[in-house]
C-alpha cells in the first residue's frame, strides 16, 4: 500500500542510528580499528548500521527503534506516495574471517510464497581488500541445476562458483537468485533490501540449518551479478544503480549543502549517509540554541545519519582534520514498479 501524503509531512531533522553488532559463526572477535568494539562472546561478523532494530541516537527520536519511527512518521521519513511504508534498506557492514556459507537469496515472489513481505537483492562495495581477496559471485557458465544437487551431497559445491578478484573501491551487484558466497580478505559495505533471508546450500560442517530445497528452487543459473562499472560524474560517482537502491559516493573536502548532496537525480525521498572514511558534522541552516534548525550532528567513521525526505536545510562539514577528506556515500532507496 502506498503511503499517502495529502499534505505536506511535517519537518523531520536528520538523526544518527546506532550501529547494532551482530554475532556471526565466521566473525571477528576484535573490530579495531574499524570500530571500537571488542565481542564479550560469540565473534561479531555484521554490523548492522540501518536494521529494524537499531536505536536512533539524536535529536527528539533518540532511544527509539528505527521500526518503530517508520511506523510513526513513514511520510516525513519517505515522501509522498511509496508503496511501503516500512524501512525500505538494510545496510550492513561485513567483516567475515573466515568463509561465509554457499547461500542464495530469493526474489520477492519466492519469499512472498513463504510468508515474508520481500525478497533480497543486494550489493557489496568493498571498503578494503588485502592482495588476492575473491568473493563467489554466480555460478560458472555451464553449471546445471543437477550438477549443483550432486555437488552440495559431495561437499564440493565452491567448484563451481565463479570467483571474482575484489579491491578496494570495487561494487558487486548480487541480485536474488545468484549463488554466492563471501570469503575472507575484505570488508564490505553491504547494501539491501531490507530483509535477512538467507538459504543456505552449503555451510563447511559447521552444523546450522540448511535450506537445501528453497536455495535450488531460489537459484536461477544465469543472474546479472558482478562487478558494476562506475559511472562518473562532475561532483559525484554512482557506483550503483538498480532496481530497489542507488549508491553514489562523494568526497567533501570542506562542506556540502543538503541540496548538493542529493543532486539533480534525487526525487526528494529518503537517504542515508555513510562515513567510508573520515568524519563530518551536519548542522541545521540557521542553527541557533533553543531556537531554528537542529542541534549538531557528528557523523563519525564509519557511522551512518539518516536524511529524511522532510528534512530542512543542512550543511554537511568535513570534520576529519587537516588535508583529509570525508569519503562520503550516499544510499538511497529505489522504488521498482514490479517484481523482479
């Protein structure tokens, strides 16, 4: 259902979330120097930086749970008539020490089957990469359907994965139905629909669930998953742009108004800014105590701020210290008509 507007959403100031940090099997149990969080337990392997369950960190909303404010102010957060009004993006950071299972993800008409509201689509921007760093994208040309089967009994499915060498700076798309695999040697920025879906086809003995029915009939052989060529523009690149998301990055070397960190393709509807490196500082236009705008920002490294779609004016300030950039990317969701 559309979300309806038939008056303009009541301002909504842009606000921090908490990162949330979630126990993975193939984790690290020390985030350094990334984060500042070292794992009492379990290794922690994903970072959630925009889940349902993230807590907003400033302004009026601090201390609520991200769901929840999509609940309450869908169309300040999102803008006039999207078909949902729940948070449309998960955004993750991974840091994976050792193999992640052989999995796939289903589309939106497989998981509606299932019961859940949508499928998942998702791309990787990588944010550092050692010498040599693969990740499994796809299936190689030939693989059939068969040969999987009898490759997931055999333990020997990762032959038939097609591997793809990652650097820094490089996006991966990995849309629905693409057999994939994360291996270690990079940390990636992982962006997608806001769903955990996972079937998993092959896990190394680890002993959790396997979905072995669901990811053959998840799988599609032939996906446009891969590397995305970059397009670069006069203040920006986009590094992405598909069905469900568009990802551009951006260096602020002294500051950016909110008007120019949306750009000319921007339909006013929500974004979320992503601190790859360095540090900024959003302030209101026309800040003064108790008075106009909002209080202040930090957006630390690593960190994320939401901008709503009735956000006011900003401007966002480099704050990452002398000769240093805010490396800067900018997500923000896309509406598909269909499917896919």
């Amino acid at each position: 259902m559309a979300v309806p507007r038939s008056s303009p959403a009541r301002q909504l100031a842009p606000f921090r979330i908490e990162p949330k940090f979630v126990a993975r099997v193939w984790g690290f149990r020390d985030l350094h120097p990334w984060y500042d969080r070292v794992a009492e337990g379990e290794p922690i392997g994903e970072v959630w930086l925009t889940g349902d369950d993230c807590m907003v960190a400033t302004g009026p909303h601090a201390g609520k749970r991200l769901a929840a404010l999509f609940a309450e102010e869908p169309a300040a957060l999102l803008g006039d008539s999207v078909p949902s009004a729940d948070s449309p993006l998960l955004i993750k950071t991974i840091f994976a020490r050792e193999k992640l299972s052989v999995q796939v993800h289903p589309d939106d008409k497989l998981a509606q089957k299932y019961g859940q509201p949508r499928g998942k689509s998702e791309c990787w921007y990588v944010l550092a990469a050692e010498p040599g760093a693969e990740l499994a994208v796809g299936l190689k040309l030939g693989t059939t359907l068969d040969q999987v089967k009898k490759e997931i009994r055999a333990g020997t499915l990762e032959s038939s994965l097609n591997a793809l060498p990652v650097a820094a700076g490089v996006t991966i798309y990995v849309d629905a139905g693409t057999v994939h695999a994360i291996w270690p040697g990079s940390i990636l920025l992982e962006t997608q629909q806001n769903s955990d879906i996972t079937y998993r086809m092959y896990d190394y003995g680890r002993g959790r669930e396997l979905h072995i029915e669901k990811s053959l009939e998840a799988t599609r052989l032939k996906t446009r998953a891969g590397e995305v060529t970059p397009q670069r523009l006069v203040d920006r690149t986009v590094l992405i742009d598909v069905e469900y998301f568009r990802m551009e990055r951006l260096a602020v070397s002294s500051s950016r108004t909110s008007e120019s960190l949306r750009g000319p393709h921007a339909a006013g509807g929500l974004a979320y800014l992503f601190a790859a490196a360095g540090s900024g500082r959003l302030k209101g236009v026309g800040f003064e105590p108790g008075g106009a705008g909002f209080d202040p920002i930090d957006l630390p490294a690593r960190g994320i701020v939401a901008v709503p779609a009735a956000a006011p004016d900003f401007v966002l300030e480099n704050a990452s210290g002398a000769d240093k950039s805010l490396d800067l990317i900018c997500i923000t969701p896309n509406w598909p008509t269909k499917s896919t």
